[in-house]
C-alpha cells in the first residue's frame, strides 16, 4: 500500500513562496512532494490516496505563537492533550506554549515533560516556551543554553513582565548568543495597576477603573531600547496600541531586531463589547477604543505588525464568573482564531497573502519552527478552509476545556474544515 496522498483542484497559498494557484499537493510520507500547479504534471505511485478538494483553500497549518495551557498543574482548566485536540479544529498545526504552569516550565525537566507528553497525547505540533526568569519572578535569569539544547524555542515571562531593566539587558544579551528570541509583553508595573479595562469615557460610565495607554507604551519603548543596545532578538508578544506600532517602526529604522504580534482579540473586537460587564472580554492588554482596532488592523495589513496570535488563557467558572473588576484576564481562541482572522478578509482591510503570512509563514520564521510552508520536502502541516461557510461557534461545540471565549454564538464566515499534521488527518468536519 502507498502512504501518498494527493489533494487535488485547490487554491493553494503559501506566503513562503509568494504562490497563490490553482493545483494540487502531493504527500508523501509525511513530508510535501510538491504543492501548486505544477504537482499536476508529477507521477503519483500506484494506490495513491486521492481526494478532490474543489472549493477549498490550502495554506501551510497555521502557527499560534501564545498558548497558555494548564498542565502541569492546571488541568482541570486545559491540558496539553485538549489544546492540541481545540488547536486541530481550529487549523492550528504549531503551537508555542507559554511557561505560566505550576511548576513553572524553567528547567530541562519540565521542558523535556512538556515535549513528551505532547509526543505521546497531543495531534499537533507542540514547541515549549521556557521562562526567562525562575519562578517568572522577573529576579534571576533561567540556564537559556541548557533550555533551549533541551528544546526551549524561545524565552518569556508569560503574563508578567519584566520590570528589572538591568535583568532585562543581561537576558537579551545572554539570548543572542544562543540565536534566542526574548518574547515579552508589555505593561507597566504601577501605571493603571488596578485598571481593569482600556481608560476613558467608557470606563467611567461603567463606573470601572481604567489602564491608560501610557501603561503599554513606556515600557514597549524600554524593552525596544534595550533591544537595540544589545543587539539581541526582541518580540513585543501583544501590542494593541496604534503607538505602539509606532515604536516598532521607529526601532526597526533604528536598526533593532524587534518583531511583534497581536492578539486576534484586538483585530476584531473593541472595548464597547464589554457591554453589561462582561468578563468574557475581560482581557490583558484591554480591549482598545474602535480607532485604535482600525488603526492596528491597517499596521498588520501594511507589515508593522508581524503575526497573529490567539492568546489562548483558559479560564473557569470560578475565575470569569465574577464581577467583572474581580474576573481573571484572559480567552480561549485557539478554535476561533483563523475564523475571525477571516473577518479582515471578508470586510476587504486585510490581503489573503498577508493574513496567512501572519498566521502561519511570519511566526515560523521568527522562531525556527519547522513549519509554515508548503515548499517541496517541508512536512506536510496543511490546512483546507472554507472561505465561504457560515457558521455558528456555539458553546456546545467548544472543544477546549475551558469555556470562557469572547466570541460565543458568533456567526463567521469561513473555517478549517480538515487539518492535517505531517500529512496525517487530525481533524475533520
């Protein structure tokens, strides 16, 4: 029996090629053979698998660079088993995992846990994040040489940042010898401390405290700084500020190597969803005013902003079902993410070639992941999508553990309909 398959009459688009045709995919052991119009024209081995795909859109499976999950420690809320199985439905192939577990991932034990058990449960790629600082206390810096031969693709404090500037250089200095990526985000230790939604009319009306922008951009503007004096490699993990998209600007003429992304919750959501307190869109950074969501999809369209992440935070009951001021920050989106990405699409703001360079081609390249392509000997990560389907994401139909997902009952237009890793089908409508 043949282990080839072949998908034929696509629209394939591989921004790592710049290719947008009309053609087939040839796989073959787990590994791309070839990918466009031209496959047509290659011999397949006798039993080959065939499936006519007419209708639909390949692109390389995406890539979610920002996943929390709760194992160890958390897995009543997420396991690495659950994310992969919400990650497969929702397109995702690759995920980079953040460190926030209880332990904390800052040894090779745990980082070698993690790489085990996502070998042994999980349908997806899954690549360890490791923390840059013991115990995420933002004190002591982690063994980065020992973490990333053990398999650590880039260091990060997770949810908190980094407020000890002196620890901060010596981090990204120490990174840079090993080809590390420093990813952090952004928010001012004291500034809208007690904040609890983006600052302004809004926030007074509902009678909460606000985080200024301020809160964001001096400390982005620090770490970017940092960044250029060390020469080392910087990714602003969640900006959502049009200033913000600024400041990367600015560094990269700089000279900076600094890359950035954004949570798929500010390219489609804005602070007015809060409506009656609603802690599903309580989120960290909050959710920004309509101009500035506008403003950061035009920097994602014009290149400014780099990639596209989830954010993917489970939560509880427990946690979301609180007065909105007491609620923990954070959504699922592994499952929504490449359907409201397609909203951008949709409304025309942001090229097809350019959304799935975001979601997929960009964040393999800023952190060595083997993925993102659909070039000839690249393994056959692929995702099929319905840019036409309607449908409504439901409570019932989340597969995570976790339920708290600011876009429930939300009607979309396009999904992932198979997904498949190293050319094994993981999921399927």
């Amino acid at each position: 029996m043949s282990n080839a398959l072949i998908l034929k009459n696509l629209r394939i688009i591989d921004p790592s090629r710049n290719l947008d045709e009309t053609g087939d995919i040839i796989v073959e052991n787990g590994l791309i053979v070839a990918a466009g119009a031209s496959a047509r024209k290659q011999g397949v081995p006798a039993g080959t698998e065939i499936k006519d795909c007419t209708g639909l859109l390949a692109v390389p499976g995406l890539v979610d660079a920002r996943v929390f999950v709760g194992e160890p420690g958390g897995e009543y809320r997420e396991t690495i088993e659950s994310a992969s199985r919400a990650a497969a439905a929702g397109g995702v192939t690759s995920i980079i995992t953040m460190p926030d577990t209880d332990p904390v991932i800052d040894d090779i034990a745990l980082v070698q846990f993690v790489q085990k058990t996502a070998r042994d449960k999980a349908l997806i790629n899954v690549y360890p994040a490791a923390a840059l600082t013991k115990h995420l206390d933002g004190e002591e810096m982690t063994e980065f040489g020992l973490l990333r031969e053990a398999g650590a693709v880039c260091f990060t404090n997770g949810r908190r940042p980094v407020h000890d500037t002196l620890v901060l250089r010596r981090a990204m200095t120490y990174a840079r010898e090993f080809g590390a990526v420093i990813s952090l985000e952004t928010r001012d230790r004291y500034l809208g401390a007690d904040g609890v939604m983006n600052e302004g009319l809004l926030a007074s009306w509902l009678g909460l405290s606000g985080v200024p922008r301020e809160a964001e951009i001096i400390p982005l503007e620090r770490d970017l700084r940092i960044a250029g004096l060390t020469k080392g490699a910087y990714h602003a993990a969640k900006i959502s500020l049009p200033e913000s998209a600024e400041a990367i600007a600015t560094a990269r003429k700089r000279g900076a190597n600094v890359t950035c992304g954004i949570s798929i919750n500010h390219l489609t959501l804005n602070e007015n969803d809060i409506g009656e307190y609603r802690t599903f869109f309580k989120l960290s950074p909050p959710l920004r005013g309509e101009d500035d969501r506008v403003a950061m999809v035009q920097a994602l369209a014009d290149g400014t902003i780099d990639i596209i992440v989830s954010s993917h935070d489970p939560q509880d009951v427990d946690t979301k079902r609180l007065p909105f001021a007491d609620a923990a920050d954070g959504a699922i989106g592994l499952e929504t993410l490449l359907a409201a990405a397609l909203r951008l699409h949709h409304s025309g703001t942001v090229p097809l070639m350019r959304l799935i360079d975001a979601l997929s081609t960009r964040p393999a390249q800023i952190f060595g992941l083997d993925a993102g392509t659909l070039k000839p000997g690249a393994k056959a990560d692929i995702t099929l999508i319905d840019l036409e389907e309607p449908w409504i994401f439901g409570k019932d139909s989340i597969v995570s553990r976790s339920k708290n997902t600011p876009f429930e009952n939300a009607r979309f237009t396009g999904r992932a309909v198979q997904t498949y890793v190293a050319g094994k089908l993981v999921h399927s409508l």
